[in-house]
C-alpha cells in the first residue's frame, strides 16, 4: 500500500496543493524565462506562453475552489505568495530596463544616462565628493602659486636694487662741466660771437670737492677748427666752429673729456637769475659797473641781494681788475644759483630751470649728470679755484696770452681725479 494511503484525506489534500504550487511556481519561472528571451527574440512565442497561462490559471482555480476550510486558506496563501513573487519579479525587470537607459511608459521617470564611447575616459560628476587622497593633493598643490609669486618677486627687487646700485654708483662719479659765456649782446646772434669767459668745472660728490678751472678768454693753443694754423685765442674757437671747437680745444689744452656744456649770454643770464628769484652774492672787490637799468655800486665784503641785471653787471666787470677776477665772480654767480635750487625753496624750480637752459641755453647734460652736480652742490662741497697761468706776448703783432707749461700741468694734474676725489 502507498504511503499516501495511510494519511488522511486532509492530509493528502494539503500535499497535494503543496506539489501543485511548487508546479505553478515551475510553471511560472519557465515563463518568465521565456518572456526575457522573448525581448530579444521575435514575439512569435507570445500567444501560446500565454494561452497556456491562461489554462493553467482556470484549472488552478477550479480545483482550488471549494472543498474545505483549511484548504481554502491553504489555496489563500498560494495566490499571496504567487502575486507577491511576480510583483518582485515585475520590479526587477523594471530595474533591469531602467539600467539599459529604457524609458517607462508609466510611473516616475528617471533621467536616462547617455551612452558614452568605452574608449573615452569616465567623466567624474562634479558634485561627487572628492576622495581623501584627492583632496590631500589639491591641498598640498594650491600653494605652489606662493613661492613661485616670491621667486619673481624676490627676481624683480633684485633687479631693482642692481639698477639702483648702477645709478648711484653713476651719479656719484665725478662730472666735467664746461660753462662758455657768449660776448653776444641782448638781440645779437650766438653766430660769429666769441666766448668772453670759459669755466671747466669738476664735480666729485664722493669728495665733496669742485675744481673750478679759469681759462682766460686770449689764451694761446691749438684750435681744432683752425688746422691750417699753430695756434689761436681760444676766445676765437666759438666764433669759428661755435661750441663743439671750443669743447676740442678746451679739451686738447686741459687733457680733460667734457661731460656736459652750457653757452650763456647776457640776456639768458640775466632771465635765469630772474627764473630762480633773484640770488645772494657777497662781493669780493670793490667797484661800479653800469647795468642796463643802472649803475650799481659794489663793496667788498657786502653781500647783496641781486636780480639779473645787477647780477649781470657784477659778472661781467673787468675795468679794476684781472679776467682771473672777473672768472671769480662768475663762478660765484653760478654757485649762487646752484646754492638756490638746492634749497629747499628752490627745490619747485629746477624742472623750470632745467627746460629753459635746454631749450635757450644749449645744456647738454644727461639726468644723472645733473644727480651728480646736484648732489654735489647739495653738500656743501670745497671749492678749488684754479687758473691757467701765462704770459703776455704778441706773434705777427698780435696780443695773446701765452700760458705757462707748470701752469697747464698742473691744472691737468689736478683735474686728473678718480671717483673719490684723489690724484690718478
């Protein structure tokens, strides 16, 4: 006898729901099998997978029906757990779709995700928090920026400090200067006008010293505008070759190169005393000289307070005394002036001062020429006055002022300084 037999009907019954669930179970992954390769296959299997749904369905239900309590319940719980499994089911091939990027004709749709080329690079979604070992390296490589902006700071201040070390250094070089005063009366020409004082000057900032070398105007040498001859006045250079023969030849007679140049007459002497306001000059000899406005009356050892035409009076008068006098009170005047625009008060006027001898007086002299004068000036330096000494004599009935070869040595000795104001 089987072993069924011996169970009661109850029993039996229960078992045999039992393997007709597990069948429908069976039956129901079989045709969720084929509904998935029937996606990717003709839909030819559809009609009869379902069809045969169908039947299975219609005698699950009839045998199910109505027979006892207990199997009631029992046939209850099979349908909750077959709806329960195809809802899991319908999810996951929900969630399979989703992730293919198909979009679903019901429900909440989720953005599809575009299909990117496997050979590029994943792109990283920006607002996906970076990794530690990221987030360590974008910390440690932000302020490489720093020492790089301090190398070329630290590049440029060096360079700054290099050229500021040149300037200083070429503004505190000595400075030869030469001063030629033009005979060229108020609305007279430079052209054809000879020079009626010449002045080298030296400028040494770093000795505080000037050496101021009077050159009287009938001094005899070489003229380089004038070949064809031994030697002439020097006066007679401006009036040949204007103011580069008369640099040559001041030059040839001193050994000394010339730095920057000036030509002065008596109306833009008088217009730059004016220009600065007026300067104070003590007289150091005692005498009356006629002016333009006046005659004005000297006394040695006074100081007065000169506007340019009594400036221009005491500068140019040599009736009572010596050119190396008259040199001597030029010079006086000009440092005079330097005194002036080194003042603080005179400080407002040297751009002025600087554009009107540029452009009336034929300055030649670069900015750091004028540091150096300027700076010089500025200390108060020592002033050698020196003068090239001489004898009268005439050649073919002429006067000239023959100068003596101890005397022209000893200027160009003196002139020849080193930077800090001591004999070569």
């Amino acid at each position: 006898m089987n072993d069924d037999q011996h169970l009661s009907r109850v029993e039996r019954r229960r078992r045999e729901l039992e393997r007709e669930r597990l069948t429908e179970q069976a039956r129901l992954d079989e045709q969720t099998r084929l509904e998935e390769d029937a996606r990717h296959e003709t839909p030819q299997h559809q009609g009869p997978v379902e069809d045969r749904f169908t039947n299975d369905s219609n005698r699950s239900t009839d045998t199910e029906q109505g027979e006892h309590p207990f199997l009631n319940r029992q046939a209850d719980d099979a349908r909750t757990a077959h709806a329960s499994n195809k809802k899991a089911e319908s999810k996951r091939k929900t969630s399979k779709l989703r992730n293919r990027g198909f979009s679903l004709p019901f429900g909440k749709k989720r953005k599809a995700k575009p299909r990117r080329d496997e050979r590029r690079e994943p792109v990283r979604d920006t607002r996906e928090p970076k990794r530690k070992d990221e987030r360590r390296d974008a910390a440690t490589a932000a302020p490489k920026e720093k020492p790089h902006r301090r190398r070329w700071k630290g590049k440029v201040l060096a360079i700054l400090l290099l050229l500021g070390l040149v300037a200083g250094y070429m503004a505190t070089s000595p400075v030869t200067f030469l001063v030629m005063g033009s005979d060229a009366r108020v609305g007279e020409s430079l052209s054809g006008s000879r020079t009626d004082s010449l002045q080298l000057m030296e400028f040494v900032p770093r000795s505080r010293t000037v050496q101021n070398v009077s050159i009287p105007r009938d001094t005899y040498t070489a003229i380089p505008c004038e070949p064809e001859r031994e030697g002439d006045k020097i006066t007679h250079a401006f009036a040949y070759g204007g103011a580069d023969c008369t640099v040559g030849a001041v030059e040839g007679l001193t050994e000394a190169s010339v730095d920057g140049q000036v030509v002065i007459t008596f109306e833009t002497f008088m217009e730059l005393i004016d220009l600065v306001g007026g300067v104070n000059v003590t007289a150091t000899h005692s005498f009356s000289e006629k002016g333009f406005n006046q005659t004005y009356e000297y006394t040695e050892g006074v100081s007065y307070a000169m506007d340019g035409d009594m400036a221009l009076a005491y500068a140019r008068h040599r009736k009572t005394d010596t050119d190396g006098a008259r040199s001597n009170r030029q010079t006086e005047v000009m440092s005079a002036v330097a005194d002036k625009l080194a003042s603080p008060t005179g400080w407002t006027k040297i751009p002025a001062t600087y554009r009107f001898m540029k452009d009336e007086m034929g300055l030649e002299m670069n900015p750091l020429q004028m540091a150096s004068i300027g700076m010089t000036m500025a200390l108060q330096p020592q002033v050698d006055k020196l003068q090239i000494e001489g004898e009268d004599a005439y050649i073919d009935n002429v006067y000239y002022y023959q100068p003596t070869e101890a005397s022209v040595q000893a200027v160009r000795d003196a002139l020849d300084l080193t930077m800090w104001g001591t004999v070569r």
